[in-house]
C-alpha cells in the first residue's frame, strides 16, 4: 500500500464518496449507509480505484 499524506487520504476518500453518493457501485459489502462511512471502509481495505500521481 502507498504512504499517503493526509491530505491526499482526505481528497480520496471525498472523491469516492461523492461518487457513492452519485450512485456508483459499491466495491465491498457492508452494512453502512453513509457515503462517507462506506468510502473510509473502501480505502481501509486498499480497494478504491484512484490513484495519486506526483511531480
């Protein structure tokens, strides 16, 4: 798994979510609700398809 910053952690999970909240499919099973929570646990699992590029 990649080092994130923080602020790459939190442009991440804000893009995923805002994509869940947009009706995208989810990639993982779980009980929650909330874009937010669903997208932390995505990320949690190293599964989110977004990937950051630096200079």
């Amino acid at each position: 798994m990649q080092s994130y910053t923080r602020y790459e952690r939190a442009r991440i999970i804000g893009a995923r979510a805002l994509q869940i909240s947009m009706g995208a499919p989810l990639l993982i099973t779980t009980e929650k609700c909330d874009p937010l929570e669903i997208a932390i646990e995505e990320f949690q699992q190293n599964i989110i398809p977004i990937t950051v590029k630096r200079k």
